[in-house]
C-alpha cells in the first residue's frame, strides 16, 4: 500500500513539474522538426545559456553606413539570429559612406575590424558568428525578402520572423535575408540586449594599438607643464597627476557638411529647434560644464573629409585648449586607414575620455553613451546624473539652466533602440 501511494505522489510531482515548465513566462518550448526540441527563452536576459546551433545559419546583406549605424545593423542581425536559434554568417562591413552606388561600398569582412574570436567569447550562449567555411552547402537557402514601405510593420516583420522558426523553413540550413539593410530593420528588442553585443565587439589589436597612440599623445599634452593649473585640485577631472591618468575632454563636434544639411531637415520635419548646434553653442556650453577645471585638454573629434570648416580650434575660452587629429600630430595613424577605421579610433578615444560631450542625435554620440552609462552600471552606479564621478557625459544640442549641456544618460530599460538609431532629446538627466 505505502509503495502505490508513494508512487501516486511521485507521478503528481512529475506532473506539477511539467506544469511549471509548460507555464513559465521565461521559457517557450518549439518543435522544429519531428527530431528534436529547442528551447528559446521569451526574454534574452533571463536565460544566458541558451545553445545557440551551430548548423543553422542566418545570412544577411551587406552592412552599410558609417561605423555606429553599422554597429546596430550587426546587433540587430545578430538578435535575429538570436531569435532563430542560428549563428549568423560573418556579414560583410563597409569601409566607405557610399551606399547607393554599391561598386562605391568597399565590403570589408567582420574580422578586419573586430575581433572574431573575442567576440563568440565574450557574446559566448548569448549570440554567435560563423564563418562561410562551416556550411557543408548540401542545400540551396532560404530566401527571406525583408518587406519595406509603411504596410510593413513591426507586427508583420515579427510575424515573419516567428513564420521562419517553423520546421518548413527551419529546416533549411541557410536563411539569406534580402531587400533591406539591417538597420532599416525593425526593432524587435530592448536596449539591454542590444547594450550586451556591443561590449562583444572588441576591436582588432592593430587598431586598438593605433588608439592608444593617440591616447598616449592627448595625454602627453595636458601633462604639459603649460596646462598644469599651480593650485591643488580637489575636482575629480584633474585630481590625478600621473602622465597616464592625466584627463582630457573629448567633443564630438558635428558641424561637417552631411551632418548640417540632416538636422536642418530634421529640424524642420520634427518642428525642434535644438538639433543642430553651431561651433559658437558647442564652444560656450563647453566651457560652462560644472565642476570643470582649466587648464584642460579638449580633443575635438570631426569626420574631417566631410568638413569644410578650418576654424574648429578657434575662439575656445582661456583655459580649453582645443586639438584634432592634425594639431596633435596624429593624421598619420589615421590616414593609413579608410573611413570606417578612422571612426572606429575615434570612437575608442572618445569613450575613454573623462568627460564626453557630443550630440544626442547623433549615432556615434548615443552609442558612447551607451556604453559610458554601461560602465556606470557595472561599477555600482544606476544614475549619476547629480553626480561627480568617472564616465560623466553631456549633450551639447540641449542647453541646461545655466548655458551648460545637459548630463546625458542612457536609459537602459527602454525596450527598444529607436531613440539611439534615429537620435532623441530624451536624455534621462
């Protein structure tokens, strides 16, 4: 009697357990084939240890744009991925600007500018890159046609996705995406998971040595006994006086031609009036910065085939002493390098800056931001927006009380990347 009693409880625990699993909001249980089973979570970051298949691909078009609209065409690419339980096939970069003349584009591999294995690393159970050499090409692909124009909505780019993770398609090795470039893509996941691929993407050690040279020369200039202030500093931003911990302000100035002619557009389509800032706004809200001890070094970061302005350096406040590429003496590192890997040093020698100030429509400015409100976070900081401390950004285009730019962090619950792709004056200070 004890024994069928024992195991009448038993099968009900077996059956509450199956319950739960059937039932949890973290977990959604798809067959893909009469085989076999997968389990992909509702919910990326709850479950970390998703395996991600090693046979099942996910091609994508070449990746175009400057650096940081290809960087979210790649996340987005691989959260796609992600969603299908596929490795994404290394995409092809674009070294160039030029994306309508496509002899214009320059594809340069993935590999060529971050790291490969660095990547599948760190992004290791999250998301992964293959490489074409893993196919065995035993079967034409799939080809998804992306949908475009205004009938092509979230819902139905979802609903596309989600058709694509039925055994009819799952079951083809390769899905090759076509008609759109990846950043045109719709938004499908919070900032969170896209804030996760970019700390895996890690530059190729030849250009992070290029970034510390320029680092180490901005830093050799406010060791400068000439911009050393004679009285004790209590501030953090030049509390330190160690060659190497000497800080400097980095200013993503956006007055190039391309950007000019964008933000008046947007300006007059969205009826704002503080996108575009003029090089007198940027220079004054600069030197107004709270807390901000002179004499400084402010490293001016300008696309610079796209200017058309040589008077950047000039009409700075006492105290601010402005370079760039050429007056540091740095425009032979960057030369070496085609458009997309000037950016990608300047990206580097921007985030590393004690204080950075740059646009919050901008692409390149948000996702340094992006990633500075990261590093607050790892380090035990949720919001610092009243606070002295290490990685402190501004916007430049939003003007505080008192004509300084306004603190800028990244509000990392959004559940969508709209505000950084397509920039925002939502800066969560």
């Amino acid at each position: 009697m004890r024994t069928i009693i024992s195991k009448f409880i038993l099968l009900i625990s077996i059956a509450l357990l199956c319950g739960v699993f059937y039932h949890s909001p973290f977990l959604e249980l798809k067959a893909i084939s009469n085989k076999y089973f997968y389990w992909v979570p509702s919910s990326s970051l709850n479950d970390f240890s998703l395996i991600l298949r090693s046979d099942k691909f996910l091609e994508v078009p070449q990746i175009v744009w400057g650096l940081n609209n290809q960087k979210i065409a790649l996340a987005r690419a691989c959260l796609t991925a992600r969603m299908l339980n596929r490795t994404l096939l290394m995409p092809s970069l674009s070294n160039s600007l030029f994306y309508k003349e496509t002899n214009l584009l320059e594809p340069v591999s993935f590999d060529k500018v971050f790291s490969f294995d660095k990547f599948n690393s760190q992004c290791n159970g999250f998301v992964r890159i293959g490489r074409f050499s893993d196919l065995s090409n035993q079967s034409q692909p799939f080809v998804l046609i992306k949908g475009s124009g205004r009938k092509w909505t979230a819902e139905r780019d979802l609903d596309q996705l989600q058709r694509c993770r039925e055994s009819s398609i799952d079951d083809y090795e390769v899905i090759k995406v076509v008609g759109k470039n990846p950043f045109l893509w719709h938004d499908h996941w919070p900032v969170k998971d896209y804030a996760k691929v970019f700390e895996c993407l890690v530059l190729v050690d030849e250009i992070l040595d290029e970034v510390k040279r320029v680092v180490t020369k901005i830093r050799a200039v406010g060791s400068n006994g000439k911009l050393k202030s004679q009285t004790p500093q209590k501030n953090y931003h030049l509390r330190n006086a160690s060659f190497e911990m000497t800080p400097y302000v980095a200013v993503h100035m956006r007055v190039e031609k391309d950007w000019m002619i964008h933000c008046k557009k947007m300006e007059a389509r969205s009826n704002m009036s503080h996108i575009c800032s003029s090089k007198e706004e940027i220079r004054e809200r600069v030197a107004n910065i709270p807390g901000l001890r002179t004499p400084v070094v402010v490293y001016v970061a300008v696309a610079d085939d796209l200017l058309e302005d040589s008077s950047i350096l000039s009409g700075w406040k006492e105290g601010l002493f402005p370079i760039d590429k050429k007056r540091l003496g740095v425009w032979e590192i960057y030369k070496k390098y085609p458009y997309l890997i000037q950016s990608a040093i300047d990206y580097e020698v921007c985030l590393g800056a004690d204080i950075f100030v740059g646009n919050s429509f901008s692409t390149f400015s948000g996702l340094i931001v992006l990633e500075r409100t990261q590093k607050l976070i790892k380090s035990g900081i949720s919001r610092s927006c009243d606070m002295d401390t290490r990685w402190v950004s501004y916007a430049y285009n939003i003007q505080g009380s008192f004509g300084e730019p306004k603190r800028w962090m990244t509000n990392m619950s959004d559940l969508s990347l709209n505000s950084i792709s397509y920039g925002s004056n939502s800066i969560s200070c």
